[in-house]
C-alpha cells in the first residue's frame, strides 16, 4: 500500500490498516511507501535513521542514504547526507514479512541527537517552505481560531437577544453625556467617556459578518458549484506562489485580465483555508465568501457614519447582499466575484474618508486597482474612486494637493501592473489581454460600428433587473434609475465622494457599454451592485422632508427584511451542483482505501465542464496509467472498481 500522507511511523501503519478494507484482518506480510517532500530548515549534514524490526531504506534528493536490513531486534540503522535549506525529494520504504512490525524515521544536523520527524515537515505536494511553515503555525493557531469564530457568532447572538437593552442603554448614557458628562469614581468629569456609538458599530459588523456569511456558505460541502473556470482557477493556487501566473484569468471574449491580483488573493485563501478544508476547491468558496461578508461589514458602517443612520446602512447591506444572482455566486470561485467584492471595500474606504494621508489614498487605489486586475468591467468603479479621492482633495487641500495625489494615483497603477509589463516582455508583447476592447474602440473609430447609448442603457437595466429582481419584475425600471439617480444628486450635491461611487459608476458604466460592440452579460455590472442600491435607498429618503428621514429609513429597513426571506429562496435555485458532495464523499473513500486507478468516472450526470478527478487529485491522490481499474462514485458517494 502506498503509504498515509504522515509521517512514517508504526502509528502511521496502525492507523491505515484500521481504516483501509482490511482491517479485520491485517495481513502479517506487506510492504508500505511514502512519497513527498521534506522541508530542511538549515543547510549542513543531516543525520537520517529508521529503526525498524524487518527492512526499511530511506532515499533523500535520489541518493539512498539508509539501507535498515533488520531482523526482528529493532535495530537502527542511519546514514549522513549534506543538503541545503529548502524543499527536498524522500522516499520511505518499509517491508514486513511477520510478527510485530515497528517503524521510526528520524533525523539531526551535525552531531546533535537524533529525534523523531516531525510531521509537519512532510508534504506529498511540491510547495513553498513558507507555506509549509504558514499551514504549521495555523494549525497551531487552529483552536484559537475556533474560539474566536464562537466570540463572533456569540456576540451577534447578544447583538440579537439584548439589543432592544443595549440601545436603551445608550440613551440614557447620551442624555448623560448631554447634561455634563458621566462621572468617574472620583466623582470627575470624564474628558473622553467610553465609545458607545463605536460598540453599537462593532457589534452590528459582527451581526452582518455572521448574518450574511451563513447564507453564502450553508450547504456548500454538498453543491459547491465546480465547473470548468473553478477546476482551472482553484488548480492553479493549489501550486506554489512562485508558478503563478502573472496575468489574470482568461476573460470569455478572448485575451485576459491584465494583473495577477485574482490568482494572488485565490492562493492567499488556499493556503489559509488549509487546515480546515484539506485543498478542497469548497474551502476556497467559503474563504471567497468570508472576504464578501467582511466587505458587506466594512461597507454597513461606512454608510452608518457618512447618512448617519443605521437603517439605511442596514437596509442597503441587506439589499446587497441577498440579490438572488449575487447570493448565489457568493461562494463561487470565480473572478468577477472577487472583482466586485475589492470595488465593494474601495466604496467603503471613499465613504468613510479614509484618504487623510498619502499611505491610505495609497491603499485605496492599490484596493480600487486590484478589483480592476479580477475583473475588467470594474474599471467603472476604480475610475470613480480615483475622482471621489481627487475630489475629496480639491476640497480640503486645494488643486495642487490633489494634483499630487493624482500622481501617486498614476504611481501606485503603474506599479500594480509591473506583473503584466513582466508577462508582455516575456511574450515578446506578442499578446493583448485586452484585445477584444482595442477591437470594438477601433471599429467605432474608423466608423464600422456606432456608439450606442439606447441599446446600453436598456441592456444596463436589464442587467440591475437580473442581478438585483431576480424572478422579480420592476416595471418601468429604467425610468425609476434615472429618477433615484436626480433625487440622490440634488439631495447630496454637496457630497462629492458620495456621489462619485454612487451616481458616476453607473453613468460610466452606460457610456462605457456604448462603445463595447462585443456581446453582453449581465454579471459585467455585478460590482455596480451596491452603487444602484445605495442610489435606490437614498432617493426613498430624498423623498421626504430631513425630519422625517428617521422615520423613513426605519421603514425601508423594516421592508427590506420582510422581502429578505424570498429573495433567500430565490438565491438557492441558481448557482448549485448537488453532486458535488459525492464527488467529495468518494474521492475521501477512495483516497483511504489506497487502490491504484487509472482514472475516476461516475454513474451520474456531471456539467460536461467538471473534471471527477479533480477533487481526488486536490486531497492529494494520484492516477496510475498503469492500474487495471477504474474507480467509479456513485449517487450516495460510495465507489465501485471496474
């Protein structure tokens, strides 16, 4: 059998044998291997030994450098190898031919003592050190996190259970504030008394975090959605930093995205999600959704600060977040989604001012620009958080302050596309990655093709009507846009960041489409999402007189919970493979039992997309073009060999 992903151990045979088909009745002659990687954290001469009972041998980097010919006594045998600090080939053999088997596999540099391998220096996959350090330290951390992962669902229990007390609370805390402040235990006045308004924040960021990510990620170890796009994207960050790409994915009108920014943050959460999730492609949906609900936090109190009102921060995160077409792709691995989740943060950032010094205007368009590198038509967003960053600016430094942070706008893009300029010199610039742009521009140029602006605003409202309505019908939706779009912009006028990622995403975006001469898809507007909702509930509240936005935005939430359930239920019916559980469950058995295959098929319909195997070869099995057999998942996960 070939041996466990662990290191080799008697326990390590122990624990096969009990799981395997035979563990009845183990048999008392058999061989076992292991095959990986080590990781060697200083170079020098290190010391490797087996003590063993019957014969093991031990090769390092294609040089045998143990050679154990035991005879039931136990005896060690070692042997000394110089390497260098890194990742370096092992292979472990060990036979038994009766009796009580034992199996010990040690190491040490220099002349220090021996000691047992420790298992986390072993990998069956080729990786980065720094990874195989980073999955040891989470999986340390492991506990911690769990225990954390409770606090937050804790808290949002409490935020559900004792709010009506805790907002009680506060205001009787703010009329004492309001009459001279709360008196400390000397009987002084407090010069800056507790942040309650602060507290209230966090706790609903936490409220959201949790109320909104479960949604995305029930259920989804059993109809995680893995087509074509999530096998090529989820293979590619299972590999090594370095063997990524310096481009984005391929985009569905030919060329690709222009930067890395996707496959960077994909490999990111793969090497977190690790521990918890094995490699398997669903690990990445959840870390994909963990990043949207921690923006749908992030974007909630941006809106809170700047309308100061909770409801319609409230009511506008929850419009966001259960649009039945967005819900459903949540914790799918795809790029367009991660390009709308990067605009929804650089919203979130414009809206709260967070621009104060050049290191946070940085970080924004660093934000704004890596949105753009997952997905193309996010450009709509980006350029409109650059001009709410200038326009921020000219207001309260003047043109040649903003002047300057127009330059570090164009330095900071220049230098997130040094990974593209990198590719395109490889390539003897010999490719576009958006070649299907510099098409459609040319034609309108030299007049084969017409600007038009009807057709891109219908094909605009009809996206909204996709991604937003749903199986929902609005009529004449086109005409409410454009009347929330003047309420909103002669309420707010003075407003300029809020207006510019709310009103000018979507204007860009219809003048942009105009000249796009190439076919049309709704999702290209996913990351205008919360621009035309943010739009929407401001333009209710624009309706009334300021006295009564209170009551209006308290209403509106109130509506937009009653209508969340349905648009829930709505979300569950798209974006689904329910037989991804037992590609899952199989591949798992399969992977125990240690039989040698040639290839994996199923006895059920897949998308003509889905690769079976690759769920196998994510946990860490491997075909064998040599097997005689063929491993066959049925409906209910179990496997069959033909």
């Amino acid at each position: 059998m070939v041996f466990p992903t662990t290191q080799p151990s008697t326990t390590a045979i122990d624990a096969a044998w009990r799981q395997g088909p035979l563990a009845r009745d183990p048999p008392s002659t058999f061989s076992v291997t292991w095959l990986g990687w080590i990781l060697v954290p200083r170079g020098g001469a290190w010391t490797f030994a087996t003590t063993t009972d019957y014969r093991s041998s031990v090769s390092v980097d294609n040089t045998w450098v143990v050679d154990n010919r035991g005879s039931h006594r136990a005896p060690r045998a070692s042997g000394t190898i110089d390497l260098g600090a890194g990742i370096h080939p092992i292979f472990v053999e060990f036979s038994q031919t009766g009796g009580a088997y034992q199996l010990e596999l040690s190491w040490a540099r220099g002349g220090a003592p021996l000691a047992p391998v420790p298992a986390w220096v072993l990998t069956s996959q080729r990786v980065a050190a720094p990874r195989i350090v980073l999955a040891h330290v989470l999986a340390g951390a492991a506990p911690v996190a769990r225990w954390l992962w409770l606090g937050i669902a804790a808290a949002a229990g409490v935020t559900l259970v004792a709010g009506p007390l805790v907002f009680a609370l506060g205001r009787e805390l703010v009329r004492g504030w309001g009459s001279g402040g709360l008196l400390n235990r000397d009987g002084g006045t407090l010069t800056h008394p507790i942040g309650l308004g602060e507290m209230r924040r966090v706790m609903a960021m936490g409220l959201v975090f949790v109320g909104t990510l479960v949604p995305r990620v029930w259920g989804i170890e059993q109809h995680f959605w893995m087509q074509g796009d999530q096998t090529r994207d989820w293979g590619i960050a299972l590999g090594p930093f370095t063997h990524l790409p310096l481009i984005g994915p391929p985009t569905g009108v030919g060329g690709y995205t222009i930067g890395p920014a996707f496959y960077w943050i994909l490999w990111g959460i793969r090497v977190l999600v690790e521990p918890w999730f094995h490699n398997l492609p669903h690990g990445g949906g959840v870390g994909q959704a963990v990043l949207d609900s921690g923006a749908d936090a992030l974007l909630l109190v941006a809106i809170w600060r700047r309308t100061r009102s909770f409801p319609i921060a409230f009511a506008t995160i929850v419009l966001v977040a259960t649009a039945p077409f967005d819900l459903s792709l949540a914790a799918v691995i795809w790029n367009p989604v991660m390009g709308a989740i990067l605009a929804k943060v650089a919203t979130a950032l414009v809206l709260l001012d967070w621009n104060d010094t050049p290191w946070r205007t940085g970080a924004t368009v660093c934000v704004a620009w890596a949105a753009v590198q997952c997905h193309t038509p996010t450009i709509f967003v980006a350029v409109s958080v650059f001009v709410a960053l200038v326009a921020r600016w000219v207001q309260i430094a003047g043109w040649k302050t903003a002047a300057r942070r127009t330059l570090l706008i164009g330095a900071v893009v220049a230098t997130l596309q040094i990974p593209y300029v990198v590719h395109q010199w490889s390539a003897r610039f010999s490719e576009s990655g958006l070649g299907a742009v510099g098409v459609s521009l040319s034609r309108i140029a030299n007049g084969t093709a017409p600007i038009e602006m009807g057709p891109s605003a219908t094909a605009y409202a009809a996206a909204v009507q996709h991604i937003e309505a749903g199986g929902w019908h609005v009529p004449a939706l086109p005409v409410w846009l454009v009347v929330g779009a003047l309420l909103t912009g002669f309420r707010f006028r003075r407003d300029l960041p809020l207006l510019s990622v709310t009103l000018l995403p979507q204007a860009a975006a219809v003048v942009g489409f105009a000249f796009w001469v190439g076919g049309f898809n709704e999702y290209y507007c996913l990351s205008l999402m919360p621009a035309v909702v943010l739009t929407a509930v401001l333009a209710v509240v624009a309706l009334w007189p300021p006295r009564a936005s209170a009551a209006v935005g308290f209403a509106a939430m109130v509506a937009v919970l009653g209508i969340a359930p349905a648009r829930l239920r709505s979300a569950e019916t798209m974006g689904r493979m329910p037989e991804y559980g037992a590609l899952v469950k199989g591949s798992l058995t399969l992977l125990e039992s240690r039989e040698r295959v040639r290839d994996i098929a199923t006895d059920f319909p897949l998308p003509s997309t889905t690769d079976p195997a690759f769920v196998y070869s994510s946990l860490g099995g491997h075909l064998d073009e040599r097997a005689s057999q063929i491993a066959v998942i049925r409906p209910d996960g179990s496997v069959v060999y033909r």
